[in-house]
C-alpha cells in the first residue's frame, strides 16, 4: 500500500507525482501567547454523534458524563455534511440532519467568559466497506497535495483522481478484502480520542474531543462545524502522525486553515497546531517499551536485526518543496535507538522506506530492496518495526505482515516479528495528553480581526452605533437630493 509521509493512514498501492509545484510553508508555528486566565473546566461536556454508518464504532465528538462512562455509553445529536467546496466523495446512503442555529448569533470566542477546551485530532481516514474503496481513492488523489500536477494543468486534477481510483480500485478491495473487509483506522483512531479525553480528565482538564479525517468519514470539515456549534473556546490541533510531512500534517492544516479564513467566529478562535512530536520523551520511551518487549519473542534476542520501515515520500517533496520528512524520521530513529542503548540493547538497525511507487525517485532505502539485501547478507532474525504508524491498518496489517514478511523469508530470514502500533499504550497516551495540555498555552488565533476604535466604541455602546448610523444615512439621502435639485436647476437655467 501506498503512503505519504508520516501518516497512520489508508492509501492506495499507487501514486502520481508530477513536477512539484511552489515551496510550501505548511509547517505552522505558533507564537506563545500567554493566557490571561486559568482554564477552568466546564463539568458535563454534551456528547455528539457522528451519524455512525457501523453501530460497533464510538461516536465521532468524543464525550462523556458521569452517566455515560458508567453504562460505557455515547449519545448525541445528528452531524452535519461536509463543506460542499470540497465535493468529497461518499457513500449515497450516507444520510445527516444538520442542525439549524443562527451563525450570526455566535459571539467569537473571546466574549466567552469560561473557557471551554476542544481537542482535534486529524488522521487521513480509510474505507470501512469494501464499497468504499474507490469513493476513498477519488478523495486522495484529488488532493494537490497528493497528486502535485503544474498550475497550467490543475484544471485536470478531478478526472484525473476519477481515472486514478476507478483503475486502483480492484486491487486496493484485494488488500482490503484480505484485512477482513475495510481499515479498522476509525475505530481505532476514536478509541484514541476517548482515551485522551480520559487522560486529559485525569490532569484535571475537561474538554471534548473530536476526530477529523482528510479522505473518509469523519471528515475535518464536519469536526470543525461540530467545534463551532460547540462553542469551543480554545482548541489544540493534533495530527496523528509523529513526523511532519506536506502530504499528511500539511495538507490537512491547508484544509482548517481554508475553513478558519472564511469564517468569522472560527477566525478569531484561539488554536494551537502541534506540528510534530516524534521527539517526545512519551513517544520515544513507548516505542522503545513495545521494541524491548517483541526482542523477547526470539529465541536469541541480541542477534535480531531491527528493522525500522518508515512512509515513503518522493525525493521532490524534500529537495524542492521543503519537506522536513526524512530529516525528522532520521532524528526519531536516532532518539529511539538512544533510548534502547541506554537500557543495554545494542542490536543492530537499519531504516528503509515503503511503498514506493510510479516513475519519480522516493526516498531511499526500498523496504523490499533490502530485506533482500539483508537475506543474502545472513541476517536470520528480523524484528520489523512501523515506525511513522500509530494505529494498525492496511500498511501494517496487509503490506507488512503479508509481503514484506512473505519476502522476507523467501530472501532467507528465519524468524520474522512486528512490533504492533503503539494504539492504546498508555504511556503512549498520557504523553499526547501532556502534548494537549503544553501546547494550550500558546493557542492564537489563526486570522484575528483588526479591531478599529470605531468597532470598540460600537461594540461597547450600540446606541451611540445606531445614532451614528441614523444621521448618517439622513445625511447621505440629503446631500443626494441637494445634488438632484442643483442638477434640475441648472438644466432650468440652460
């Protein structure tokens, strides 16, 4: 299966990368604003439903009071449809009610006098059904972010993607027929979102937490309309993918970042994007956890080489478009391998990169390259580790634990493993909880207003606006007569 950058996602087997286009600058940093008062809690946090399409999987806004954690329940109310700008592809039998509210009426959330915490985690999102598949293919690959194609031919981005996931198709329902029908990433992903939640409760923050998926249900424009009617105050961004790349932190930032600007209350809605956090004490020490723990399945530990098997990203998205991808999976190599050497194990590692596919050149190592390569080398013992996934899915469950392990022991390796993706670690997730609770400090907003004195004086006295405003159009209908008269007059005259 294909992947794009550091992504715990479900892409296809296939990729069309054209000449890249302009640098991007979708690595966002916000600046510290410190807050001027503590965040309070908000007690009972209403739940929300996600319009589920499998009654086995929790609610997309993630929630609960003292009554649903203990009949270990969600309930809520109905979701509303994707932004139409975007046309996203779905099933036809995807139904929604959208609540009716005033948008107009919502005050922007500095006139919020309690603050009320909101959590976004973004993941790029799977098919669920093997009918999904193709649906799933034409949202990826119409993403300029995915297929990068010159400005003078976006026109044909569309029914490319079109041709694209109608000829993926087939094959792609293979691999996921093989997996038992669809990617378990939503189920997954929302057990995450619940745990955090819980986590985040336990440092004594109440927030709700809310999953936006870049290509399938959930999407992370019906998160970001859930989080304005829901009033939030303060939000924190959380890509599940600890390294950047353009093609899965950057491309769903472009979308909020389109969905911010052109809306007022969202606008001016304090956020904090944590970018990356492969570097994380948390992550590192949970990744080095589960290696340590899968070295015991081998009969001679020590002799297991690990074998680190990372997304794959073409060279141009790093050599010209600036991607941070392959310098930030090298440091994160480095931090775990630290970590093991620092608890006496020093077994041998490599990293190499997946599912490369089409003419252009991708990161190298190949994966498939070299568990040949180390076949013919005598490497007997090979502990694979998924190291930019943390949830299991379609390239972890069918790609490495089908081929790669199937090659591998055609090229003359013995004894196969794979570290399982971190999931529901709880290391694991009181470290993304502590990643929540750090980043909210410097939440600003993304497009704030700038406020005249003339809007303050409006704001804090309207019958002063509406007097103004009342001698002025009287003025402006005078002066207009005055011009009428004059110009009859002078015609009169003539």
């Amino acid at each position: 299966m294909m992947q794009f950058g550091a992504a715990a996602c479900d892409l296809d087997r296939f990729s069309v990368v054209f000449r890249p286009g302009p640098r991007h600058t979708d690595c966002v940093t916000f600046a510290a604003n410190k807050l001027c008062s503590d965040i309070r809690n908000s007690g009972r946090v209403d739940c929300h439903s996600n319009c589920n399409r499998s009654t086995s999987q929790v609610s997309l806004f993630l929630c609960s009071d003292s009554t649903n954690r203990r009949n270990g329940l969600l309930g809520g109310s109905p979701c509303v449809n994707p932004s139409g700008r975007r046309n996203l592809v779905g099933p036809a039998s995807y139904s929604v009610e959208t609540s009716a509210y005033d948008v107009a009426a919502l005050e922007p959330p500095t006139h919020v006098a309690e603050e009320k915490v909101g959590v976004l985690l973004l993941n790029l999102g799977g098919p669920e059904t093997l009918n999904d598949v193709q649906p799933f293919l034409f949202n990826l690959f119409a993403d300029p972010d995915i297929i990068r194609l010159p400005r003078l031919f976006r026109f044909l981005q569309r029914p490319l993607a079109k041709l694209i996931s109608v000829l993926r198709a087939p094959k792609s329902k293979e691999g996921y027929a093989a997996i038992g029908g669809g990617s378990p990433l939503r189920k997954i992903t929302d057990d995450q979102a619940l745990a955090i939640k819980k986590a985040l409760e336990t440092k004594g923050l109440s927030s709700n937490v809310y999953v936006g998926m870049r290509y399938w249900y959930p999407f992370t424009e019906e998160a970001i309309q859930q989080i304005k009617r829901d009033r939030i105050t303060r939000l924190v961004v959380l890509p599940l993918y600890p390294q950047f790349s353009i093609s899965t932190t950057g491309s769903s930032v472009r979308i909020l970042e389109q969905e911010f600007r052109e809306d007022a209350y969202l606008s001016t809605l304090p956020v904090s994007i944590i970018n990356s956090w492969y570097q994380r004490e948390g992550y590192i020490k949970s990744m080095a956890d589960l290696i340590e723990k899968e070295l015991q399945s081998f009969s001679e530990p020590k002799e297991a080489m690990i074998f680190f098997s990372a997304h794959g990203v073409p060279v141009s998205y790093v050599e010209d478009a600036g991607d941070p991808y392959r310098d930030q999976m090298e440091e994160c190599i480095f931090l775990i391998m630290q970590e093991l050497k620092a608890r006496g194990v020093s077994n041998e590692h490599t990293l190499a990169y997946q599912s490369r596919v089409g003419p252009v050149q991708w990161l190298k190592p190949y994966t498939d390259e070299v568990l040949v390569e180390l076949g013919k080398k005598g490497v007997r013992s090979l502990l694979a580790v998924p190291v930019s996934f943390v949830s299991e899915h379609i390239e972890t469950l069918e790609e490495i634990d089908m081929e790669y392990k199937e090659l591998a022991l055609e090229s003359g390796i013995k004894n196969w493993a794979r570290v399982p993706a971190l999931g529901l670690t709880p290391s694991f997730i009181t470290d993304l909880a502590d990643a929540v609770m750090e980043a909210l400090p410097s939440a600003k907003a993304m497009y704030p207003r700038i406020s005249t004195s003339e809007d303050v004086d409006h704001e804090n006295d309207p019958v002063k606006y509406f007097i103004k405003l009342f001698f002025g159009s009287f003025f402006a209908f005078i002066l207009f007569l005055s011009s009428k008269m004059i110009t009859a007059f002078r015609n009169h005259v003539i």
